[in-house]
C-alpha cells in the first residue's frame, strides 16, 4: 500500500505540473477580447467593440478542448505506466487534473492583458481597441480534465488492463466438488 500512496503522489504532482503547460497553451491559442474605451466628461465606459462577436466563448472552448486533450493524454501516460490501476492511482489522477486545471486558469489570466480594464482604456485612449483580460466564465470547464482523464483511464483498464484469473470448472471426477 506505501507504494502505490507513493506512486499515487509522484502521479498527483506530475499531472498537476501539466497545468503549466495548459495554462500557457490557452493563454497563447484563445481568442482575444476586444474592447473599446470612450469617454463622456470625465468618465470612462468600456464597450465590446464587436458586441456580437463570439470571443468570450472561444476563450471558454479553447480552454475547455484543450483540458479534455490533456486529461486523455493523462489518462494514456498513467495507464501506460501502471496498467494495474488501484484507487489511490485514480484519485490521484483525478486530484492532480484538477489542480492542473486551476493552476492553468491562473497562469492564464496572469499572463493575459492586466485586469484592470478602465486604465487598459485610459492608456489605450479614446477609441482605441485593446484586448480585456484573460477569464473563464465556465467555471465548469476546470472539470474538463480531471473528467476526460478518469473516462479514459477507466475505459483502458476495462479493455486492456490485467484480468482476475477465472475459476476453473468444477471437476466431476472429483467426489463433491460439483455440489
């Protein structure tokens, strides 16, 4: 049981690296937001400059896609290392997609525009488009890859992971073993 709690940690900790790499990818692949800053006085307003544009949800997507690949590529490595499988693996596995999966979403945002999106406009000037910051409105979408990865992982041990050996049939040769 030491080793698998063991095995089980090393899991935890490497999935959950793989958010740095998540976090990077959506910062670089989602579409960017833009906004547009006019004033009226002495006050600023920031509108979407294309108010029917679709980017929010791309943001979402670009995210969400990119977490189900890494919780499936996970779920493969893990598998492929270890096909015994065991519930501190799995919990691992789940554990370790989630943190990845918040740690993505805040890299993400950190390395995205500033947050501050009145002096982003102020800065920008009057008129100008300038990209909102990074966010995830599907908050749901951290549940991506924990998800994706158990899925998988519990459809290759079901296919291809090591089988209980089967009872053999009773011998009727043998007096009471077919009672």
């Amino acid at each position: 049981m030491k080793r698998e709690l063991r095995e089980a940690a090393v899991i935890l900790v490497a999935v959950a690296l793989g958010g740095l790499l998540l976090g990077v990818m959506w910062w670089w692949l989602a579409p960017r937001v833009p906004l547009v800053g006019e004033v009226a006085g002495d006050n600023w307003a920031v509108y979407l400059k294309d108010s029917e544009g679709e980017q929010g949800i791309g943001v979402d997507g670009t995210f969400t896609l990119l977490a189900l690949g890494f919780g499936a590529v996970s779920a493969l490595v893990v598998f492929l290392v270890r096909r015994r499988g065991g519930v501190p693996l799995v919990v691992a596995l789940a554990a370790g997609g989630l943190l990845a999966s918040v740690l993505a979403w805040r890299l993400g945002v950190w390395l995205g525009p500033a947050q501050d999106v009145m002096a982003q406009a102020r800065s920008a000037g009057k008129g100008v488009t300038f990209d909102a910051p990074l966010q995830l409105s599907a908050k749901g979408a951290l549940l991506a890859w924990p998800f994706a990865g158990l899925v998988l992982h519990l459809g290759l041990t079901s296919l291809f992971g090591p089988r209980d050996p089967e009872a053999l049939p009773p011998d009727p040769h043998v007096p009471g073993a077919g009672s």
